[in-house]
C-alpha cells in the first residue's frame, strides 16, 4: 500500500538509465523519439541513488511487449501495447531458463526493490491497444479480438474515441472489462507489485471500474489505485475517488494553480483562504472538501504529458538568463510541494532541474555523465543546490508527521504571502512563503490564538514551546508571543519552522 508517508519517483524507463548495453536492438540515443537503452538492469544500478535522495516508491511507465516503430516514433515509453502478457525484450536482460518476456523479469526487479525498502507502482493501459499496423495484424500470440473496440464515430468523444488515434477498447463489453481485471491480477500475483498507476482513466467506460473494484480491489485492498485523470475540474476528478474506489489520484488541479501562482505570479489566495468569515473566495486547497480524501492525493509540478517541464516554464517567465532567480523560485516551489498536502511524486530529473518543452523534450534521457560523473550527487551547480534542497526536504517530510498525516490550516494570505500550519499530535509544522520579486520590507505577524479554526489544544502547545526553529536554516528561531509570530522573508522564499 502506498502511504502518505511516501516520496514518489517516477521512472521513464526508457530514459533514465542503460544498466546492460545487451538488450539495445533499435537504440538511437541521438534521437528523442527512438529507444534509448534503459532498461530495469539500471534501475536496479542506479537503487543507491534512489536510497541517497530518499525515494520510498518508483513508479515505472508500462512493461507490456511494445509495437516497435510507427512513423517515425517509437514505442519506447511502453503505451503501444502489442502483448499485455509479455514483457518488452528492450528492458530486460534475457535468461535462457526463462521464457520470452516472462514476468519473472519485473519480479525480480521488483523483488530488488523491496529488499531496498522501495515500493513499485506498475503503469498500465486498458483504454487502448498499439496502433493496428502490419505488426499488430500479423502478430501470432494476439489475444485481443477484432470485435472489442469501438466504432468510429464522426464527432469525438471522450469514451469511445480513439485517443491520438490509438485504436478504444469497448469496456462495456463485458469479455473486455473481464479480460483486463484478469490481465491486472496476473501482473499482481506475479510480479508483487505495491501499486497500479492506471493511464488515461477519463476515457474508460465507467463500467470497467465497476468491475475493477468489485474483482480486483475486492481481493487486494493492499494494492494501491492511483489514476491518471488528466483534466483540471475537481468535480470530474473527484468522483474516481468517491463513485469509483481509486485510493488517489494526480492532483493536476493543484499542479495548474502552482504554475499559475509561483511562475506567473497570480495572488496566493488562489491556493488557499484563512475561511475565518463568509463569503471568502475559494483556492485550490479549500476545494479539498469534494475528495474522499485529499491527503491521499498525489501531487506533482513535472511530468511526461504535460506541456513543458517545470523548470524550462520558469525560465520561459524570467528569463533563461537569470538561473538565480529560476532556482529561488524552483526550491520555492518545491518547499510547498513537500510541505502541503498529499504524497509527492517527482518526475525523473526534476530533483536537478532537468528542462525540456513537450513531448518529446521533457523525456530526455537522464543526464548521469554530464551532471553526477561517477557520484551519487550532482557535482555542478546549480543542479547540486536544488538536488540537496529536495532532498532536506524529503528528510524533513519523513521525520514530521504533521506534514504527512496533519491538519492543514491556513493562517494568512494576501496577494504575495502564503502562512499555514501543520500538526500531528503536539508535531506542529509553520510554513510560510513570501513569493514576491522583492524581499520583505519589513516583518510580518501573523496571528494564530484567535484563529477560530484552530483548536484549542494547538494553541496550547504553542504557548507552551515558546519558540519555532527553522528547520531548512536551524540558527534561525522565531518566539512564539502574544498568539502570534513575526516573521521577514527574502524574495521567493519559504520557510518551515518546527515548534521547539
């Protein structure tokens, strides 16, 4: 099961490291849209690094035997799917005592990583197949009829087309929707993964989710659900979690006002309200009443389908001469992610500032030589500063159970301003950010004793430590006076004080 307490890394296999040169049929590195070598050898190569940054689960992109080359484009990122059974030969290393793309390869990768004390999340698609090319046609082991997909239709639509004209399985058929939770099972009892990030949820028949949890979820409540439901409405995204038994889900909400208030700088209310009288706007945050449970949501600022990666959109805003600012605002940004709720996902590279524009910019191959030589850190700036950053930042999200499991209150926000508070039985985190270009001019109080959402009991504690600690500069503690504390930030600065 995939808890609050874990930092999510998501992996494109593909891309992020070649651990055995063996299995490099069709590899073109040069090319963005070719293979380019990595595999689960270096996965399991690069688990020290995983353990140094301090990932609790990776998530990899989908392992299904792949069509190969459409176009000019590849399948290497494993969503062409030719066999939902097979494993594809680009990420294994072959042992003649098992058989072509067994499952036993992700087993034993899997069973690589849990020796590590690091959880798998497997990827998978039921939405689509690969596309119908001579390939697919003229496979011998197809198990996928010609009758399950859908017809074409003259107008799109979101369910039954098909999506970037990959070819839409009816799941309303019920030999479909039984052939899939049956595949899902396979995977499960074979490999022991932890997790299943499921692709592309919004254009699956609701049907298939009936069947999901009634089967799969009804046998195994440990395996965590985290669907992809690629949209911005709370409303539609919400009801996976309520109507349709997903433990979490991308919280892309929350991604879009990140962006919009950290890079381009719209007012900190859209994050959130203080809710101390009526009629206040909502942010973001105070939407989280329509989830199950929001605290379960995964949250992210990079990923493979979204426009850009984050630190290029930064750049794209200031300026892709003024780093200093852009690495301000991205360990800005990266100390709310760690710090709000919701379990955090980083994208491969993030942790060092990888930049790239859309697909296929932003799958890259993960810089090793370039950027770490033969270390486990980066050895250059300013990849260093921000790797070390997230990293003091996943510490101090693992030792503080106010940030994993706490109450969220907000306790100020004005246009430049964020303040909130954490807390978990007497672990009491404050979290305040100033994201304006300008330093502070002169300290601010913010008052918490008369906060009427804030129970009784948190004041208490307050009172009686006294004094906060800053826990990302520790020679910086604040009094804790009058109910209230008084604090002075740089530009685009947040800091995380812990009540002593």
């Amino acid at each position: 099961m995939i808890s609050q307490e874990d930092v999510i890394y998501f992996i494109l296999t593909d891309r992020f490291c070649d651990g055995d040169p063996n299995n490099n049929q069709d590899v073109d590195k040069n090319n963005l849209k070719q293979y380019h070598g990595g595999d689960f050898a270096g996965i399991i190569k690069k688990i020290p690094y995983l353990k140094k940054l301090g990932i609790t689960t990776v998530w990899i992109t989908p392992v299904y035997l792949s069509i190969g080359t459409v176009g000019d484009s590849a399948g290497y990122h494993g969503y062409w799917a030719l066999d939902f059974e097979r494993i594809d030969p680009h990420l294994y290393s072959q042992d003649p005592s098992l058989a072509e793309g067994s499952k036993e390869y992700l087993k034993r990768l899997v069973d690589k990583l849990h020796k590590a004390n690091i959880k798998v999340i497997l990827d998978m698609v039921v939405n689509h197949t690969s596309y119908h090319n001579q390939a697919y046609h003229d496979y011998p082991y197809k198990k996928i009829q010609d009758t399950w997909f859908n017809p074409a239709r003259a107008e799109w639509d979101e369910i039954e087309s098909p999506l970037a004209g990959l070819p839409d399985l009816n799941h309303d058929l019920p030999e479909v929707a039984d052939y899939f939770v049956n595949n899902i099972v396979d995977w499960i009892e074979q490999t022991g993964i932890d997790g299943i990030r499921m692709d592309t949820i919004k254009h699956v028949e609701k049907r298939f989710w009936h069947f999901f949890k009634s089967y799969v979820k009804g046998k195994y409540r440990n395996i965590t659900l985290l669907g992809e439901y690629l949209g911005y409405d709370v409303y539609r995204i919400s009801e996976y979690q309520k109507a349709h038994d997903f433990d979490t889900l991308f919280d892309f909400p929350l991604c879009a006002v990140i962006k919009e208030v950290f890079i381009h700088n719209a007012p900190m209310t859209k994050l959130a309200q203080p809710r101390l009288k009526e009629g206040e706007p909502e942010g973001i945050l105070d939407m989280d009443k329509y989830y199950t449970n929001a605290n379960r949501l995964v949250t992210m600022i990079d990923n493979h389908d979204l426009d850009k990666r984050f630190m290029t959109e930064i750049l794209d805003k200031v300026g892709h001469w003024d780093m200093d600012l852009a690495v301000e605002i991205f360990k800005t940004v990266l100390t709310f992610l760690f710090t709000t709720r919701g379990i955090p996902q980083i994208y491969y590279g993030t942790e060092i500032g990888m930049e790239g524009y859309g697909d296929p910019d932003n799958r890259k191959s993960m810089p090793w030589k370039k950027v770490f030589g033969d270390k486990l850190t980066p050895i250059v700036k300013p990849q260093s500063e921000i790797f070390n950053h997230l990293k003091s930042l996943i510490k101090l999200q693992r030792e503080n159970k106010a940030i994993t499991c706490g109450y969220l209150f907000t306790l100020y926000v004005d246009t430049f301003i964020y303040a909130y508070l954490r807390e978990f039985r007497g672990n009491t985190i404050i979290v305040v950010i100033n994201n304006g270009l300008t330093p502070m001019p002169s300290p601010l109080s913010i008052p918490i004793e008369v906060n009427s959402n804030i129970p009784p009991r948190i004041k208490e504690n307050l009172q009686k430590g006294k004094t906060l600690t800053n826990l990302l500069n520790p020679k910086e503690i604040i009094p804790y006076e009058n109910g209230q504390i008084s604090v002075k930030l740089h530009r685009k600065e947040a800091k995380v004080y812990k009540l002593s």
